[in-house]
C-alpha cells in the first residue's frame, strides 16, 4: 500500500511541476514576443552607431551625418 500511495504521490507531483515549468515557459516567451521589435530596433541603432563610430574623420560631413535626427512614432 506504501509504494502505491509513493508512486501515485510521485506521479502528481511530476505533472504539477511539468505544468509550472511549462507556464514559466509560455509566460518568458510572451515577455519576449512583446518586446521583440523594440529590442530589434535598438540592437539595429547599436550596430549604426558603432559603424560611424569607426568611421575615419575624414569621410564624416553634415551631408551623410546631420547633426540632429527626427524621430516619429505612431501611438495607438
């Protein structure tokens, strides 16, 4: 009676934490999903920014590199 009340306990146990596991799961893919085109963005910024970074001064002028940039978003 022991070892079949062991294993029933054992059983449940694995699905409740299989279960936990694959919420945590779902829910850091959900964060990621939400946030994929910002970080998309950013990371392409990034690489912009250290490209013309290492530019030599020579090749950098007002025409290829304004002073200001303009940025417009849509709010919904």
């Amino acid at each position: 009676m022991y070892w079949i009340l062991w294993t029933i306990t054992l059983i449940i146990t694995n699905i409740v934490f299989l279960n936990f596991i694959i919420a945590e799961a779902s829910e850091s893919y959900a964060k990621v999903k939400e946030t994929l085109e910002e970080s998309k963005a950013k990371e392409k910024a990034d690489m912009i920014n250290e490209s013309e970074f290492m530019l030599p001064k020579s090749l950098i002028n007002k025409e290829r590199f304004p002073r200001y940039l303009i940025a417009r978003s849509v709010v919904e």
